[in-house]
C-alpha cells in the first residue's frame, strides 16, 4: 500500500474510504462468508452470487463499529498515531468527547485483539529481562507491592528491543512461571531481580540474579535495564491521559507495548490493517 499523507486523506470523506476500501480488500473483493468472488453490486453493499449473502465493505471489521465518516475517522487515527490524548481534541472536530473516546476505544481494541493472536504463538528465546511492574496513581495508604487500586503487571523484555506484557493478580511463582514457561523457549539466557518466584528459573536455561543493592548492580549485562526503561516509557506514555479507567487498561497497556515494539515504523498504515481486519468473536 502507498504511503498517504493522513492530513491531506482527512481532507475528503471519497479518499478516506477509498483508502480503507484498499486496506481492505487488497484490490480482491470477495464474500466474506463462503470467499466466493462474483458479487451483485447494490448501492454501497454487495450480495454473493453463490450463498446470496449481502454485505457492506466494513461488515463484522472494527472499522465497521464506528458511524463517524471516514474522513473523521482517518483524522483521529492520525492524531491517535501522534499520542493526542481525546480531551485535546475535542474541540477540533465536529464530533462529542464521547464519539473520540469510543473510536480511540475500537482502535485500542484492534491492537489487543491482534497482540493476543500473535501471543498464541509467541515464544521468546535469547537475552530475556523478567519483571514486574505497579501501575495506577498515587494514593493514600500503603506503598510498595501491598498497595491498593495499583494493577501489576509482568514482563518479559528481549535484548532486541522487543517486549511483552501480561497483566498479573499477583508475583507469585504460581502466576508467573506459567506465562514464562508458555511465552519464552528453554535454553534462554534469563536476566532476573533477586525475586524468589524466578528460584526455579535454572530448570529451564541460564539464570542470572542482578543484586540492586550490590556494587556490581548495573556494571556488564548483568542488568534489568531494558525491562525497567519499559517501565518508564510506559508509565510517561500513559501519564498525559490524565487517568485511564480501569476496565479498560489492558487496552491502554497493549498500546504502549505496540508503540514500543514498532517504534521505528510508521503505525498510520499498521493500525489500518487491524482495524479492516474482522472481529474475532467472543
């Protein structure tokens, strides 16, 4: 697919949908129920020739949850690319606070969805940082782990920049050695905290405690830096929302984890693909 300038795609409502049409099809239209190609053509729908089935371009795709016009939709795409947090914006387009907050809900959702299809098959080998991290506003009360209101999160951070997060009830070894043994492959080269749920960690590969409160903390490889910069990323990431409601975390989690792993590439077009994507169902 060609690269389009968003501003200019948000310009007209025919070039927006033409551009998601594309995202779509791929230039091959066929029924989405039996994929059968020779279609009737019905105003904007369509209807099989072979089961008769009719069906618009965006029928069962998360682009096919929002009403807004697609030229609206591709300009709050753009922004949401950009991190322009819902509150800045509405006052830029002809739309409530409510309509952005629900299509930037269905783009998060299009990213979680497809993050969970990939972590079926995903096994992380190599360099591995394990850890675990609160997140949720500062409140009254007792810190550290015991503190209330706070989600916890694991995870698992590869030496080539790439990241996976699991929201977590607890750091416990029972919770936590099934997502490690699920999601990474024996042999690996396993960087821990001195944490007593990774103890068995040796059954499966090398294991290499990193010591805070040693001399040697942070001197070599024998290092948590690149799972706890995450942290950081994450959590300045997620600040400028100005609180996030907490059904709806592990959406904002699995944003900030594609951001990261696909911080090199332009997400415009990545985005795109998920959201003509269909919905899986329930």
């Amino acid at each position: 697919m060609r690269a389009v300038d968003p501003v200019e795609l948000a310009a007209s409502v025919t070039k927006s949908r033409a551009y998601f049409r594309h995202a779509r099809w791929k230039g091959r239209r066929r029924c989405p129920r039996c994929g059968y190609r020779s279609l009737y053509h019905i105003g904007e729908r369509y209807q099989c020739k072979r089961c008769r089935h009719k069906f618009g371009d965006f029928a069962g795709t998360y682009l096919g949850k929002l009403k807004t016009p697609r030229n609206i939709v591709a300009h709050l795409l753009y922004l949401f690319v950009l991190g322009v947090p819902a509150y800045r914006i509405r006052f830029y387009v002809p739309i409530s606070l409510a309509t952005i907050q629900r299509t930037f809900r269905v783009f998060r959702e299009a990213i979680y969805d497809e993050s969970l299809g990939e972590l079926k098959e995903l096994r992380l080998s190599g360099e591995l940082e394990l850890d675990e991290a609160l997140f949720g506003g500062h409140r009254k009360g007792k810190r550290g782990w015991g503190a209330e209101g706070k989600t916890m999160v694991f995870g698992v951070y590869r030496r080539d920049g790439r990241i996976v997060t699991f929201p977590v009830p607890d750091r416990r070894s029972d919770t936590l050695m099934p997502l490690i043994e699920k999601h990474t492959r024996r042999g690996s080269l396993y960087y821990t905290d001195e944490h007593t749920a990774y103890a068995s960690l040796w059954t499966r590969g090398k294991h290499k405690v990193v010591a805070h409160g040693r001399e040697e903390y942070g001197k070599g490889d024998t290092n948590i830096n690149g799972v706890e910069g995450f942290w950081s990323y994450a959590k300045v990431w997620l600040y400028h929302y100005r609180g996030i409601p907490k059904p709806y975390f592990h959406l904002y989690l699995k944003e900030v984890e594609f951001r990261f792993n696909n911080r090199e590439c332009d997400l415009f077009p990545m985005i795109v693909d998920r959201l003509v994507k269909t919905v899986p169902n329930p």
